[in-house]
C-alpha cells in the first residue's frame, strides 16, 4: 500500500471536517459539531451514518461461491426447476448432456416438472450455469426463478442480533426474512455465471451498518468458513426536489456529495486507527476489519 506524508493526512482531515462543517450549517441539518462528536468518540462508523439515514434500511452485498452450503438456501418459486430456466426451451435451455442425465436420473417425471430438491447441489449448479447461457448479465442480475426458503440453519461462533431476537454460538434456525428482507439472489459477475458459479446475496435490514456488516460476516463464515467480499449500501431520504425534471438545488447536491465524502473520511479513521495507512478506499481490498 501506498502511504502519504504526515502533512498530506492532515490537510484531507481538516478540508473534510471545513466542508462538512459547512455543509451541515448551511442546509440546516443540525450541529456540525455534534455529528464529528459522535464519529471521533465512538470510533464507528455506524452511529453517524444511522443518525443521517434516519432509520431506513441499509444493505451489505455479500459475494459467494455457489457451494453446496448456499445453495441451501433456496428453491424455485414453484418448486421445480421449470422457473430457473426462463423462457426457453427446457432441452434448449439444459442442453442434450444435462437433459439426458436429469431425466434418466428422474424417469417418473417431465423435465419440467422434476422438483428442485430432488437434485443434487452439483445437478442444481449445472441446471443455474447452463441455463445463464441464455441470460444477458446487462440486462438483469436477478437470477430466474430462484428464492429463499422460509429459513436458514447456521452454526454461529459468537452471539448474533438477527431482527428482535438474539442467537447464542451453536446450531441455530434463522428465518431469511430477517436477514435478507424481500431481496432477490443475483450472479455474482458476467464471469461466474457458466462456470464457477458464484451468487451474490443481499444482508437487508433497518439494523445499523454496523450491526448489518456483522450479520453479513457471519453469514459468510457460517456458509463458507471465511468473510471477505462485501461492500455496503446505506441508504437515506433523497433531498427535496426543486423541478419536475428532478434537478437537485445547489445546496442540496453538495450535501449529498458531502454526506459520502463525510462517511468515506469516517472509514478512512477507522483504518488509521487500525494500522492501516492512510489510502484511497478504491484502492482498498478484502481488510479484515
């Protein structure tokens, strides 16, 4: 990693803490003073950005390969593996290999009506990748057809808050409302659709970054054995609007500018504090935060 001199440091920190100053004051927003209190005293980035997003949901993309642990998690909205497929043909969409292996594996039925759980995880991963050869990633991420079920079995290493409950280390029963609210499972990447698959999963709750980084952490180590590819979306009311062209007023575009330059000196502390050096979050990959 690169590191940046003293003086360098110094200058970014007091232009972001002149400009947020001046932004919150500004547009009215509340005490400067009160929202840089609260990030430098309790060293999180969580309480702050909570305190801006008044309450609304915030979500941690976890990114994992489709291993047998994940796939787990779902099935079909009708319980075959006719959705997945789309709109194509089922044979068309299968192709020759794989339509002769389900159906001499599952003879006592159609193709399209064999139940998804009848598969194995490696069948259910042939039918996802060879079907994604007719999806256009650009178009939509979502894949077809696939849901969460009703629940999740985890075996959790330390306490967890999920929703109101909380769950103690050992085997425990999750509903996956509560962890990934009504979000749908999306590829992971173009690259990871035909092979190697690799999904990507959304941690949505009204919980603190924090806590919906934690649960997103956990979540990976229960299915994987590692946390590492995550990023967050916190989200928060969108400004007044000034004309039906939907054009942001001076004021309330720079505060927007403001409030993600804010949250990215926020994080930027945090890795200060923890030995990192002080670098550009673009640049920044897989810390064991």
């Amino acid at each position: 990693m690169r590191s940046f001199p003293k003086w360098f440091v110094t200058f970014q920190i007091a232009a972001q803490l002149a400009i947020t100053a001046f932004a919150s004051l500004a547009s009215g927003a509340g005490s400067a003073d009160r929202r840089c209190e609260a990030l430098f005293t309790e060293h999180r980035i969580s309480r702050p950005t909570k305190e801006i997003t008044a309450g609304e949901e915030s979500t941690v993309e976890v990114e994992i390969g489709a291993s047998d642990k994940v796939l787990k998690l779902f099935t079909t909205i009708n319980g075959t593996i006719a959705p997945v497929l789309g709109f194509m043909p089922a044979r068309q969409a299968l192709g020759h290999e794989l339509t002769n292996e389900i159906q001499d594996a599952y003879p006592d039925r159609s193709l399209t009506e064999t139940e998804w759980d009848l598969l194995s995880p490696t069948e259910q991963r042939k039918v996802l990748m060879n079907s994604a050869r007719w999806h256009d990633f650009n178009t939509s991420r979502t894949v077809p057809g696939l849901k969460f079920r009703d629940s999740v079995t985890l075996e959790l290493r330390h306490p967890l808050t999920v929703g109101p409950r909380l769950y103690f280390p050992g085997r425990v029963t999750i509903p996956t409302r509560d962890i990934f609210g009504t979000t749908t499972i999306e590829y992971m990447s173009a690259s990871r659709m035909t092979s190697d698959l690799g999904l990507e999963l959304h941690v949505r709750t009204a919980a603190t970054a924090k806590d919906n980084f934690l649960l997103a952490r956990a979540l990976q180590r229960a299915l994987s054995g590692r946390a590492d590819n995550v990023h967050a979306h916190i989200t928060g009311p969108y400004p007044r609007l000034v004309s039906e062209g939907q054009v942001l007023s001076r004021v309330d575009a720079f505060r927007m500018t403001t409030f993600f330059g804010f949250a990215r000196m926020a994080f930027d502390f945090l890795m200060i504090e923890r030995g990192f050096p002080f670098v550009s979050l673009v640049v920044v990959h897989n810390l064991n935060l």
